[in-house]
C-alpha cells in the first residue's frame, strides 16, 4: 500500500495530499433527497438534461475580444462618419464618459460586401467575411458600464456590479454536458484581469458548473494545461482506495452535520478530475490533426499560431460533448492611441482562424448545432481620442453570432448615422443571454437558482429574446 494512502490519517491531509488524483464519487447519493434538493445538487450534477424546449443549438463556443473593438470599423458601416470626420458630433455625447473625446473620427478600413447576402465587412476581416453567409451581426448591442472590468463582469455574468454565476456555468446547469469525462464548461486562456475569475465562476450555483481554465492569457496556447491533469506519483488503483476511504469519512461527517457546500464542491472536482485523466491529455494533443487542419486554422505561422491553437481546441472540446467553450483573445483591443495598427495587428491574428473555426465546424455538420458568439465587453466612440484612437462605448456596439439556429448573413439592428447610440432594435446584454439561452431550449425566466432567500437567473429581472434573428 502506497505510502500516501498510509500517511493520510485525517480528511484534511487526505485532501491536501491527494490532489487532483480522485475517482468516482456518488456525493448526492450520500445525502438523503432532502437534503439534495437543498443542496441544489443532482445524483449526477453534470448528467445531460432535455432543455425545456426543442433546442436549436446544443453547445456554444464563445469568442472573447478583450478590449472593445470597434463596431465602425469592423462590422458596422457608417457612410456619414466618413463624410463627416473632422468635424464636431451633432449630438449630445453621454453625460458619463469614461475619458474626452474629440471630433469625428473615419475608420482608416473600407468596407466590402461579401457573399449571397451582401454583408458588409471592414477589410479587417477578409476571412471571417468570406464567411458572411453564415453570420448574423448585431449592431445594436448596448450595456451601461464604460469601464472594463464591469463591463466584463455584464456580459459574462449578467451583473456589472454584484459576483453572479457566468453564463457558461448557468448553461451547465440548465442542460449538463454530454461527456461525463470531461467538464461541461471550458475556457481556453482566460484573462485574469478585469473581473478574473469571477467571468467563469458559478458563484452560488453549485461548484460542478464552475469553468475549469486551461492555461490563462498570460501563457502561449501550445504551452497552456490544465492544472493537475495527471497524478504521476498515485496510480489509479491507489487512487481508488483513497476515495473509498474518502466516502466512508465523508458520510459518517455529513451523517453528523449535515449539507456542507465547500467540502461537497470540492470532492466533486476531485470526482471529475479523475475522469478527466482517461480523456483530456489525449484532446490537448493536436498532432494527430492533418496539416490541411493546421493550416486552415493558421497553426505554425507566425501571427495566427496562438489564437488558431485556442480556436482548433474549442473544435476539438465542442466536438467531444464539452457545452460550453470560451476562446479568449486578450487583452488587445483597447486602442486609445494607435487604432490602426493595433486594431490591424488583432485582426491579423484572429481573423484566419475563426474563419478557420466557422469553416471546420461546418464541414463536420457541427455548425448547425453549435452556436458561435462573437464580440468584446462594449465598442469603441465614432469620436477621437487623441489624434489616432477610441474611447470606450458601451451604448452602441457590434457583436456577431453563427449556427446554431441563427438567421445567416444578415442584420439586426442599428446604431445612429455615426455608430455612436444603439437605435433600432436595441439589444441589451440581458437580451443577448435570453436570446442565446432560448436557442439552447432554455427560458431564461425559468432557469432559476434559489440563493440568499430570492430566485436568480442569469438575465436578472430583464431580458427579451430577438425571435427575428432565430431560423
């Protein structure tokens, strides 16, 4: 018998010297169903469940563009901001800025159409534009925070201001995920800053919903791991009897004291930790992927090699029954100063290998049934901030979404004569999360947590599903 297992005398050592090497672990069946329901744990927290109606998207990959780019000149063409630029606004900007800003400001980028539909994209995104036919672009996306880290924390929680569940985690906790070995949501070098871990957190909602981060944005994609995937010193047959020993410790505590949230959530981690072993090194590994793959996403060239690696990750996850996948291109899009060559520089590397991503999914019939989500935390001002930049705006900006039950190479939406306000249509963040939890067969006024006395849900007490965009 290792000596591990013989040392652990106490839980408390158990746990700190056990590590991520935990096998199966029937937590709910340890409690009675009273105190399950209470507990908000289900015998299997991340079993798959039907959605509530027939779901036209049943995973999503989300692609994050940390910073705030700019709607006018990526997605949302304003003829009169050309003609104008140079000269003053002709309206009023909004009371709250988050700096001054000047006069007009053109985009340095023409616009082209591109395929059946005629959408027009900048010629930032010659790739992703080729893709036009497959993507529905909403120009009337606004929020209330001009600042990041709020603004952040709104379109992944819901709430700028208060920690609340990531929309990641209340998707897997509405419908679970398909492979048991695997976590039900994932996010592929997430940026610590700005929010941190509070954007794939689950918060209150039990901790089987929470993300599990491969790598963050500091680490280079083909270094990114993650954390304690394989235990090189326990072997499974050790490992099993530590969890045997585990339970019997387990159940006499919860016997005598009852629903302990933190040591519950903790075991289950430990639970699927060890499931993860059998499966996730073998996905981390792309070089059984063929150089016509590689290539397609832009993996060994210079510019593309990092985010093509997230993007061909997020394929490989959604694929193997992952529901939730986050991609996280950061922090680059925050041009105060420099717009043209930062903004030419960000689209350079992401461009070809979302195209990449939108053209692999499709080819594998993964696309009609993925739902792509594409966009930053708010946009950027059609005014100038300093000679060559853009301030922060969240009351008018561009996101675009793909499959999944979306309507194709349309429109929905609109911002003013100069991309400034959010005019027709107006969709909120809260409308946003509706809309994409309907296409995952949620109502989001439906999809309720009971915490601190109140029903949560991710879109608050708000929020209206766009039906015009949804096939």
């Amino acid at each position: 018998m290792s000596r591990h297992f013989i040392q652990a005398s106490t839980r408390r050592e158990m746990l700190a010297q056990c590590s991520a090497g935990f096998g199966m672990l029937a937590l709910a069946g340890l409690l009675s169903e009273e105190q399950a329901a209470a507990a908000g744990v289900y015998k299997n927290p991340l079993a798959p469940r039907p959605p509530m109606f027939p779901a036209r998207a049943k995973r999503v990959i989300y692609l994050f563009m940390h910073g705030g780019p700019s709607q006018v000149d990526t997605f949302d063409p304003k003829p009169m901001l050309t003609r104008d630029s140079g000269k003053p606004l002709p309206f009023a900007k909004p009371r709250v800025q988050f700096a001054q800003t000047g006069n007009l400001l053109k985009s340095p980028w023409e616009f082209k159409k591109y395929g059946q539909s005629g959408l027009e994209v900048s010629d930032l995104f010659p790739y992703v534009g080729a893709m036009a036919d497959d993507l529905c672009v909403i120009r009337s996306m606004y929020g209330s925070n001009p600042a990041h880290g709020g603004a952040l924390l709104a379109m992944h929680t819901g709430s700028d201001t208060f920690v609340r569940p990531s929309m990641g985690s209340w998707i897997t906790y509405g419908l679970g995920t398909e492979n048991q070995n695997l976590p039900g949501f994932v996010t592929i070098c997430p940026t610590l800053g700005h929010g941190g871990v509070q954007n794939w957190s689950s918060a209150f909602l039990p901790a089987s919903y929470q993300g599990t981060p491969i790598g963050n944005a500091s680490i280079k994609a083909k270094d990114a791991q993650i954390n304690y995937i394989k235990n090189p010193e326990v072997g499974a047959a050790t490992q099993r009897m530590q969890i045997d020993m585990l339970q019997s410790m387990n159940a006499e505590q919860l016997h005598h004291f009852g629903h302990d949230a933190q040591l519950e959530g903790r075991i289950e981690s430990f639970e699927l930790a060890y499931r993860m072993q059998t499966e996730a090194p073998s996905l981390m590994d792309i070089s059984d992927e063929s150089k016509a793959t590689l290539d397609l996403y832009g993996v060994n060239e210079d510019h593309t090699d990092n985010f093509g690696r997230q993007c061909l990750l997020a394929r490989r996850f959604s694929e193997k029954g992952v529901r939730f996948v986050q991609v996280t291109h950061s922090y680059k899009w925050d041009q105060h100063g420099d717009l043209r060559n930062g903004h030419s520089n960000n689209a350079h590397e992401v461009d070809k290998p979302i195209a990449g991503l939108l053209k692999d999914l499709k080819a594998r019939g993964l696309l009609k049934d993925t739902l792509v989500l594409w966009g930053g935390e708010f946009g950027r001002t059609p005014t100038a901030q300093g000679n060559d930049g853009r301030d922060h705006n969240p009351h008018g900006f561009s996101v675009w979404m793909a499959g999944g039950g979306v309507k194709g190479g349309t429109t929905y939406g609109a911002t003013d004569d100069y991309g400034y306000y959010a005019t027709e249509n107006k969709m909120h963040i809260h409308d946003l999360h509706a809309t994409m939890l309907h296409l995952m067969g949620i109502d989001h006024k439906k999809l309720t947590y009971r915490y601190g006395g109140r029903d949560y849900r991710l879109t608050d007490v708000a929020g209206e599903v766009a039906h015009p965009i949804i096939v």
